[in-house]
C-alpha cells in the first residue's frame, strides 16, 4: 500500500509544455508514473512524445479529467499562475493536486487554500514548494528522484526536499511506503499531521520519519497529535539547531522569532511525545535502522 499515490493513480501535468514540466515529465514516465495528459490552453490538442510515449494536451483540468480519468495533478507554472492553476484544479474536483512551484506568494497560497475549503476541501493539496509525493516502484509525482530508494515499510514526511532525498538514501536498504515532500513555506496545504494520520491508517507502513526545520508551531503540534493518535515508533528531525535568531534559513517559513520556533523547543516536544530525535540526519536514519532491526 502506499498514501495518496498509487500504481493506479492517473496523472496529469499542468505546465506540462514548459521547461521544468517536459523534464520532469521525462522522469515521471522513467518512475513508471502513469501520465496520462498535460494541460496549457494555447496548445491544446497537441500531443507531446516523451521518448516514445505519446502524452496529449488539454486546454483545461476539467478536460483533462473527463478524457482521461485523471485523479492527480502535478503543478509546474510560474509563481504568478500558480494561483489560477490551483484554483483551476479545485474547480475540476480532482483529488490531489501537487503543487511543486517555489516562490508563491504567500497571500495566493492563502486565497487558494481557503478557496479549497470553501469547496468543501475535496483537492488534497501538497506544497507549494515541495518535491512532491512518491511512493517508490509505484509512482512518483513531483521531482523526488526516483534512483534513491526503492519500496519498503517507511513512511517519511519532510519540510525539506533535499533532506527528504538524504533520508530515503541513508534508509535506501529498509525501503518506503511513500514519502511526502509537504514543503517549507508558512502556508502549505498538506501538513505533518495529515501525513501522519494516513501513515498510521496505512497498514504496510511499519515506521514513520519525520523531518521538520525551526519556525512556526508545525512540529510541536504534530507532538501533541503523535502522543495521542500515533502508535507506530516515529524518529524525527530538525533542521536549523544553529539557525542564529531573526535569519530566514532557506524556506519562507524557517525563521525564529524570539523564544518560538527553535530547533530545541521542538526536539523537546517531540521527545515528550516518545519521538526519538536525531541531531543529524544521519543520526536520525540510524535512531531508524536501531528501530526496525
């Protein structure tokens, strides 16, 4: 099993003509993604070839879902369409929008959100600012490397893409369910609370990482739900323990403002939790490798 993406998910890609689109499109296919359409209004109608693979255009989502079936999307359009493509989605009811773009601006993350629960919250979205969502030899939304890791009985959420590809590597041997990029900026549509509660629903998910970075309240909330609703062993990590006060650290949301939002704090909380918390990456794939041996 795996969370949210499946061997029997229907994928399109929305941007699917520009640069970062067709590329990672490439890879998708290579992951054994089922792709099975892009949209860009000017050039519906066309069909693109991915090394053989013949993937149609569609002018719309809604267009898209009706002709192919399609329960995923995958959003690469610039920052300023961002907006308008998420809400596109939300209007064609598809059920897991991943929205991979980085600088959203924050207000249009909000409005998109909050257009998403006015809807009824029927589009699980991911991100913005993610690498997506993969669930090894199944399929693979987003721009997690496929190479990395192969399946298991991990799951992993993460703040942090580049963290997210160390951890499946170092835990390459164990293998994963799905790991969930849910992206670093202060308003993100997935959370770590999500992620978790699907992980322990899902029955061939043994054990679960957690990766979270200094700022906000995100990890210390998930404490609270880990300690009530969680019974499968969950390591942990935060970035940031010598992220100086006052200093954006790499995502929009990754910034200390007084005493909150320390990497401390939130070890502390997730170790009142029962988490075991590694100072390194490393050393929290080892805290695993200890769990699961």
């Amino acid at each position: 099993m795996a969370i949210w993406l499946t061997k029997d998910s229907k994928v399109i890609v929305q941007g699917i003509t520009g640069s970062e689109g067709t590329k990672h499109t490439r890879k998708m296919l290579a992951a054994g993604t089922d792709i099975v359409g892009g949209t860009n209004p000017r050039k519906a109608g066309q069909e693109l070839d991915f090394d053989g693979v013949k993937v149609p255009v569609f002018g719309t989502v809604a267009d898209a879902m009706e002709k192919t079936g399609a329960d995923v999307t995958v959003i690469f359009v610039p920052p300023a369409f961002t907006k308008g493509a998420v809400i596109e989605a939300i209007d064609a009811g598809i059920g897991l929008a991943v929205v991979i773009t980085e600088g959203v601006p924050v207000h249009d993350s909000a409005e998109f959100w909050a257009y998403n629960l006015a809807k009824g919250g029927k589009t699980r979205i991911i991100g913005p600012n993610c690498p997506g969502i993969a669930s090894p030899g199944q399929s693979n939304a987003g721009i997690i490397p496929a190479s990395i890791s192969g399946p298991g009985k991990i799951g992993l959420v993460s703040k942090s893409g580049t963290l997210t590809y160390q951890m499946m590597y170092e835990l390459s041997d164990f293998g994963f369910t799905t790991a969930v990029g849910i992206g670093g900026d202060p308003i993100i549509g997935t959370t770590h609370i999500d992620a978790l509660a699907a992980f322990q629903a899902d029955p061939d998910t043994e054990a679960i990482v957690m990766i979270g970075e200094i700022g906000g309240d995100a990890e210390e909330r998930a404490a609270e739900f880990i300690k009530a609703n969680v019974t499968k062993p969950v390591v942990g990590y935060i970035a940031g323990f010598t992220a100086p006060p006052g200093k954006t650290m790499g995502h929009a949301g990754a910034i200390i403002s007084g005493s909150s939002g320390t990497a401390e704090a939130k070890k502390i909380a997730l170790e009142a939790a029962g988490v075991k918390v590694g100072k390194t990456p490393s050393e929290t794939a080892q805290l695993m490798r200890e769990i699961l041996s």
